[in-house]
C-alpha cells in the first residue's frame, strides 16, 4: 500500500487476514472483512479479546475464523508448540532451536489436525488432545539429529514413544495429586 492509505484498502481482494494486534472488539471492522475475497481466511489473535468477534467475521464473509481463545473454536495458542519442541529439543539434548525444528513442529501439528479431519471450525488441535505433543516433540528431535544440532540420536519412532511415556506420566502424576486433594483443580467450582 502506498503510504498514508487508509488501512481497510489492505482487505481489499485479500484472502487472509492473520492480525495480533489490540485487544477489540471493533479494532477490524465487519466492513473491512466484507471487501476481502470470498471464503477468506481471518486470524484474529489479540487476548483477552480477539480484533473481531469471530461470528462477526463470518457474517462479514469470512469461511474459516481463528482467534486466542480457548472458547471459540480454531484457538491458535503458542502453549500448543512450546511444552512439545523443548521436549523434543531435551530429550536429544539439541545445541540449538532452528527455524526448520519449528517448522517442522507445524508440520506435524498440520498432519495431526489433517489425520482428525479438518472443517471449517477445526483446523489445529486443541491443547487438550494431548497426543499431538509427543508427535511434536519426535518430530522435533528427529530434526535437530538430522541437522546435526543433537547431542543424541534418536528416530522418529523411539521419541515418540518416549515423549508418550513422559507426558503420560505426567498426567498420571496430576491425576493422582487431584485426586488426592493436594491441590485444587483450576477448573472445578
């Protein structure tokens, strides 16, 4: 866009929006996402409270709608990346975070969300399906060894199988200390 253009002229013919900017609502405007192409494609991310509401974006046109939160479907939340590449990374004690081990947790996450079926209110996991983690994760430490970036080699398989366990234990830990009322659960009342 030339310099000074209004913004909403950016929406003109676009086909996706991914915005992380101000909390909203009405920081973009259901007109602006109407002069998009049809179908389009809005991430709104901005916490607590999304650029947009996503039922306002799709009354506005928009097909598929993502935001932060956890209440409205296609939440995109840096928490379902971050607990699975470092798990990856540790486990081959990798020197490094490369672009391509992230790229290549997208990938997989892409892959787990495919394999469940993808629609127009479901296009990446939820933090609670818990088995995109160690899938993550073995993707992750699959790249660090093949870059050279691992302290320890590993395959696809054999991280994936350990990074279950773990997490497996983990939530089998929490399980038991909730069940023991030795701390409270968040989200009872």
């Amino acid at each position: 866009l030339p310099p000074n253009s209004p913004i909403e002229k950016a929406f003109e013919n676009a086909d996706v929006l991914i915005a992380a900017s101000i909390p909203g609502p009405n920081v973009i405007k259901k007109e602006w996402i109407s002069k998009m192409n049809k179908d389009a494609i809005v991430f709104a991310l901005a916490n607590p409270v999304p650029e947009i509401w996503p039922y306002e974006a799709k009354k506005a046109g928009a097909k598929i709608v993502a935001t932060g939160r956890s209440d409205f479907p296609n939440q995109i939340n840096n928490s379902l990346v971050f607990p699975a590449v470092f798990r990856g990374v540790l486990d081959v004690r990798a020197k490094t975070i490369s672009d391509e081990m992230a790229i290549a947790a997208a990938y997989e996450i892409a892959r787990f969300a495919e394999e469940k079926g993808l629609r127009e209110d479901y296009i990446v996991p939820t933090m609670e399906e818990w088995e995109v983690y160690p899938r993550v994760a073995a993707a992750v430490a699959v790249k660090a060894v093949e870059q050279g970036f691992a302290r320890k080699t590993t395959t696809y398989k054999e991280e994936l199988q350990n990074a279950t366990e773990i997490i497996l234990l983990s939530r089998k830990k929490l399980e038991t200390i909730l069940e023991k009322n030795l701390i409270k659960d968040p989200l009872s009342k």
